[in-house]
C-alpha cells in the first residue's frame, strides 16, 4: 500500500463519520496558517483522545490549515525512569492517527528525537526565561507532585522551554491545548516576544485555541487513562469495547438523566452516546428514561461499535502495513529536519553565533 492510498483510504473513514465542522473551531482558526499539536508513545490512543483532540485535528486540517504532530519521545522521560517500547509506541500513534483521518501528505508527523536542530533551540531559549519564572509555572508544580520518580529530572523543569522548542522551531501559530497547559503556552509567548525584542523578530507568538471538547471519563468515572484499564483504546475490538462499557460505574437510581456534576457516571455514558450521534446529552438521557443502566450501556456499546466501525476497519488494514507507518514517520522526520534547520540558521544569524 502507497502513502497516497492510505491518505484517500483515511481520509475516506473520516469523511464518513458522523461528526459535523465546529463553527468555533473554523473561527478561532481563521488567519492562522499552522498548528503544532502531539502526544507521548506511551500507549495506544483513546476515545478521549479521539474526541478531545484528534477529531479536532482532522477539522482543522480540512480548512487547510497545516498540521505540525510531533510525537513527543523524548518528553517520556521526564517523569519516567526509563521509556519502553518507544519506538512500537510511536508507530502506533502514527497508525492511530492515519485511522482517524489525518493526511500525511498535507501533516508532518515526526518524533522528537529525529530533529536535533529542534532541540538544539532549547539553549538559547533556556538564556530568555529565568529560573523563578519556571519555578513559578503551577502546571510544572502540579506535573512535578504527580512524577512517578522519586527525584525529579531536570528535563521535567524545563519541559516548558522544551515545548516552546516545539512551537517555535516551526512557528506555529496556533495551538489547541486545554486549561491545564495555558501556563506552558504564556512561556512560549514570553521566550517568543523576548527573543524578538533583544535580537530581531523572528517568531509569531503562538495564541491558544482552547478545547471545547467535553471531558470524557474512564469507564470508573475517574480520569480516562491508557495505564488505568478504564480506556476504550480506538484499536479496541467490538467484544472488548462491549466488556469494558458492561463494567462502567453508574448508580443506583434507575432513572437516567444528564448530570455530570452529582451522576458522573452515568452522565459520562450519556455523553459517550451524545458524541458518537452527534446528538444533545440531554435527550439522549431524555430517551433512555427509565430503561435504568442495563439500556444505557447497551445504548452506549452499540453507539460506540457503530462509530468507530469505519476507523477500525481502515485501522486493520493499515495495521498490516507497518512499513507504511515508517514511511510516513521518516517523511514527516525529515520535514521536520528542514524546517527545524531553516529555523537554527536565523536564529544563531540574529544572535551572532556560527
């Protein structure tokens, strides 16, 4: 299978998925020109992935705008002590991705570790942020209280600057994030602004396109997560999708209703069937009555295995091509690497340097 027909392919399963354009989307993404989105290979991708931003990305893509996806290898290691099956992992991301709709000929999917001019920006960076500064980001306090290390690296202090790396290296302006990653955001206008005042302006400073994705949670009503076994991951097939939603946490009251804040559980399946319909929360709940949780899980397999039905099949069939998936990784990595050295020159030509 060739690149070209695994983006018609994809792009195909996207087109019939029963999702509509986000006018918020298409506005706040007027005028921009490129996004720089990701994630870390540390396991296969979720349906809160999905929704929460890789539909978005395909959305996005769709307007034309271009999309920059780095796969963030190297962030692994800042709250881990070692990273495994990084390289299986990332493929993953890749076949996941491709699934979803996104068209490798029009993104630029790559890995951290693959573009050193990319990282290589960090030392400059580094010179234009002062240690309280980043010892003041409350999303590096929070990430740093919930570090699975007993010490923490100094990678994950300065994982702020590395993501400025990452915005800036392309000039990314635009960037979907969500409440939590505003701090790391206003770092990289800080970094952007500073860089452009003391030697000459260079780099856009990225505005936030803020999720409106509602949050979806684990089948336990906490939050959804790959290590957690309470995920519904887009390779899942239908009798284990059908399993998990068994076991989902409701309550006792039979009635159904959409409440999230006092019936998380139950409110969490209603909004799992909202988003595979493209329908209301509320009537949803509003249908399913009094058929009690037996009728709403049942609802909420069936809604799931028919949405996801189309991104599944391609994923197989993708899946059985794991050259492709390199291909479309060594493609995106030397993008990268051309736009990451462009980028180096001008910046070490403001500065003066060699």
């Amino acid at each position: 299978m060739t690149a070209a027909s695994a983006v018609s392919a994809a792009s195909a399963v996207s087109d019939a998925a029963p999702s509509t354009a986000n006018p918020l989307i298409a506005s706040s993404a007027e005028g921009h020109r490129r996004i720089l989105t990701g994630d870390r290979p540390t396991g296969p991708l979720h349906l809160g992935h999905y929704f929460g931003t890789l539909q978005k990305r395909v959305q996005l893509q769709r307007q034309g705008i271009e999309l920059m996806i780095v796969i963030a290898d190297y962030q692994v290691i800042t709250d881990r002590d070692r990273a495994d099956r990084v390289a299986e992992h990332a493929e993953n991301l890749v076949l996941d991705y491709l699934a979803a709709g996104v068209d490798p000929d029009r993104a630029t999917i790559f890995t951290h570790s693959a573009v050193p001019a990319l990282n290589q920006l960090m030392l400059p960076f580094l010179s234009l942020i002062s240690v309280a500064e980043l010892s003041r980001n409350p999303t590096v306090k929070d990430e740093i209280a919930h570090s699975r290390q007993a010490t923490v690296s100094g990678l994950m202090f300065t994982y702020p600057v590395h993501q400025a790396a990452d915005l800036l290296f392309c000039k990314a302006d635009l960037v979907p994030v969500g409440q939590d990653q505003l701090p790391h955001l206003e770092t990289t206008r800080t970094i952007a602004r500073r860089f452009n005042d003391r030697y000459t302006p260079l780099f856009p400073e990225p505005q936030a396109l803020l999720s409106e994705a509602p949050l979806l949670l684990g089948t336990d009503a906490g939050k959804m997560s790959k290590s957690r076994g309470n995920a519904i991951t887009l390779g899942a097939d239908e009798d284990e999708t059908a399993r998990l939603l068994r076991g989902a946490v409701t309550d006792n009251d039979r009635y159904i209703s959409y409440d999230p804040e006092t019936r998380p559980g139950v409110s969490n399946l209603v909004l799992l069937i909202a988003l595979c319909q493209d329908r209301d929360p509320h009537a949803v709940a509003e249908e399913i009555g009094s058929g009690g949780a037996a009728r709403l899980k049942r609802t909420a397999t069936e809604a799931v295995n028919e949405y996801l039905r189309p991104l599944r099949t391609r994923r197989a069939e993708l899946a059985a091509d794991r050259a492709l998936l390199r291909e479309v990784l060594h493609t995106g990595n030397a993008r990268a690497n051309a736009i990451a050295d462009r980028t180096l020159t001008e910046v070490r030509t403001a500065m003066g340097t060699f």
